[in-house]
C-alpha cells in the first residue's frame, strides 16, 4: 500500500483541536445531473443498501438513477432556496454558532468544521485541510442522533478509511449516539411549545422518523430502540399521554418490508378515523431537509387534507435553534475532556514557549522548519 503525501512538517508547530459536525450530504444543485452523482455516491454505500453488488448494480445503473433522478431533482427544486440546498446551509450554520458558542465557554484553542457523509465537503477533503492546518485531535460528531449502521457507522467507515492511507494520523474520537442526552431532548420539548404557543396545538403529536429496512433490526441494529426512546423522553418532557402522540417511520424504499408503522398512510388513517389538527415533528433529523421539507411538509400534508383532516402543521427540525446549539457543545465537550481546548493566557503562553524551544532545537540538529 502506498501512503498519502504529508504536508510539510513545521517543527514546532502547536497541535490544534477540532470538531467535525459530519451530515448526510446533499446534490450541489437541483439538475438531474447532480442528483444523480449524489444518489449514485449514496446508494452504492454497503451500509446503505444491503444487496449483493452483483444484484444490486444493474437496479442502480438500470433502473434507479436513469428514471429517479429526473424526479428527485424536481422534489429537491421544490425546497431549494437562494442559499442553496437547505440541509447544507443549515449545518454550515450550525457548524458556525457551535464554534462561536464553543468559543464564548472557554474553548479557544478549537476549531470546528461541517463535512457531508455524501456530496461536498466530503469526509476526506475536510480531514485533510484540517491535517494540513496542523490539528492533531479530532472529535467527529454526526449529526444524527439515533444511532444507525446506514448512518453513525457510514460516518466512521468514510473516517477509517480515509486513515487507512494516512501515515501520520491524529488522535481520534467519535460521537456514537445522543437519543437521550437531556440538551436534545430539552430542545425538542422547547421547539413543540414554541410551535405550540404560536400556533395552537393539534389534537395528536407524531413523531415521524426515517426508516430502515425492518431487517437490520432483527439482525442488532439499534437505531428502533433509540427512536422509540427518544419519542418516550419527548413525550415525558411534554406531559403526554399514550394516546395523544404516535411514533412512525418514513422514507420507505423499494418492496422490502422497513420499520412500521408507515408515517404516510398513518396520517391518511388519522385523518379518516376524525383527527382534524395534527402536529408533526421529525426529531430524528437534525436540519430540515428533503425528507422534512418535501415528502413531510408537502407530501403527507396532501395525504392528511385529502383524507378529511383540516389543519396539518409541521414543526420545523432544531436547525439553528439555540437550545440545539447548546446541546451541541454539551455533546462535544463531554467527549473532549482531557484535550487541551480551554487554556488560559498563561498557558497559552507555556505551550509556544516550549514548542519555540523545540522548533530551536530541531533547527541545531539540522531541521530546515
């Protein structure tokens, strides 16, 4: 195996921290072209799509990216905005205010970075830029809070195998899950009340998370089993009772059987069994996007109307809310403890004081930086 090329070594040099909130990932733009090179990235993901490569090609190549690619750019179109794809603008966004809130707690010597699973900034092109400004610790924070074998785990598969190519590599941590961290679930809460004080509230509250396919349940993963919890936390900070909320799954894809109940026809039943104002949150996603934007938003509003219902209110993802924020850098901070990120100016001073002395000392011994 051949090694990548390091960057020029700078004796001396102090090791930096950084934090990289990691997202699904998003086409560049709404064309058919683009979609389909996301969708292509995407969906040849092993963790992804459990089918052998020789079965599962020729639908990908035949079938899949020739006709839905056309309609996915249509339906991402319909929630593009001027800043571009709303998931990626919303984690840039959440990226930014992490690192300033990061920063007004005392970690100074931190940076942090936003990198997409699929799409741009991938995984390795911001690994690298960050090697090259000298980081030397990195925590990866997912943005997903529920653990997934299709998901958390894609995330540290792109990170490993990054390293595995890397000869000089830094010290790693990696964020598993959050379904349950008290600053999450107290942000839902916040965020249901605020819609609720805004906009009266609906008869029932559901919750409507992505799906999986129901074998990798049955086979140990755990992201079911987090959902369900999360919902169970939610609907004990929010004082609710069995009966006023419903826990369901969207996103399905293809005839497989995936994790029940279907949150589509679920709104369709609701609706005709008299349900007139139902509230719907996806607390699974962290960034509104075209799973929450379009197919919740858009679609299964159409489905609740059409079926009898009156008022159908979607309660936007956390995005940039503060509360969110804030759990964010709990999460983060909990995971970095003994990294050298809150320094005084004293000790600050200490450390390039001592890496002057060694730079001094490399440069007697022949060291050309």
């Amino acid at each position: 195996m051949s090694f990548a090329k390091e960057p020029s070594f700078k004796h001396g040099a102090v090791g930096r921290t950084a934090v990289v909130l990691v997202n699904l990932g998003t086409p560049d733009e709404p064309t058919s072209g683009a979609v389909r090179r996301y969708l292509k990235e995407f969906l040849s993901d092993p963790r992804v799509v459990e089918i052998p490569k020789a079965v599962w090609a020729p639908i990908l190549y035949g079938i899949i990216l020739p006709f839905r690619s056309k309609q996915s750019a249509q339906k991402y179109a319909s929630i593009w905005s001027r800043e571009g794809s709303p998931l990626k603008v919303h984690t840039q966004a959440q990226a930014m205010l992490l690192r300033g809130l990061l920063g007004e707690r005392g970690h100074s010597e931190l940076t942090v970075a936003m990198a997409m699973r699929y799409g741009s900034p991938s995984i390795p092109e911001v690994l690298d830029r960050l090697k090259a400004e000298g980081h030397e610790r990195i925590l990866i924070l997912p943005a997903y809070p529920q653990y997934s074998g299709t998901t958390t785990a894609s995330v540290n598969d792109a990170v490993f195998d990054h390293y595995r190519k890397v000869r000089n590599q830094p010290e790693l941590r990696f964020v598993r899950n959050y379904h349950d961290h008290d600053g999450y679930i107290d942000a839902l809460k916040k965020s249901v009340l605020a819609h609720w004080e805004s906009n009266g509230r609906g008869e029932k509250l559901l919750m409507s998370f992505h799906g999986v396919p129901k074998r990798t349940l049955t086979l140990g993963d755990p992201y079911h089993c987090e959902c369900m919890k999360t919902a169970r936390l939610l609907a004990e900070k929010l004082k609710l009772r069995e009966d006023q909320y419903l826990v369901t799954f969207q996103s399905r894809f293809g005839k497989a059987e995936w994790l029940q109940p279907y949150t589509a026809p679920t709104v369709a039943q609701l609706a005709k069994d008299g349900v007139r104002r139902l509230d719907v949150i996806c607390p699974g996603f962290s960034s509104d996007c075209l799973e929450t934007l379009e197919e919740i938003a858009m679609e299964v509003r159409h489905d609740f109307m059409a079926n009898g219902g009156k008022e159908f209110n979607y309660i936007p993802c956390l995005n940039e809310q503060p509360a969110w924020i804030a759990a964010l850098a709990e999460i983060a901070e909990q995971h970095m403890i003994g990294w050298p990120t809150m320094l005084t100016p004293s000790q600050r001073e200490l450390r390039k004081k001592d890496a002057e002395t060694a730079r001094l000392a490399a440069q007697k011994l022949g060291a050309q930086q």
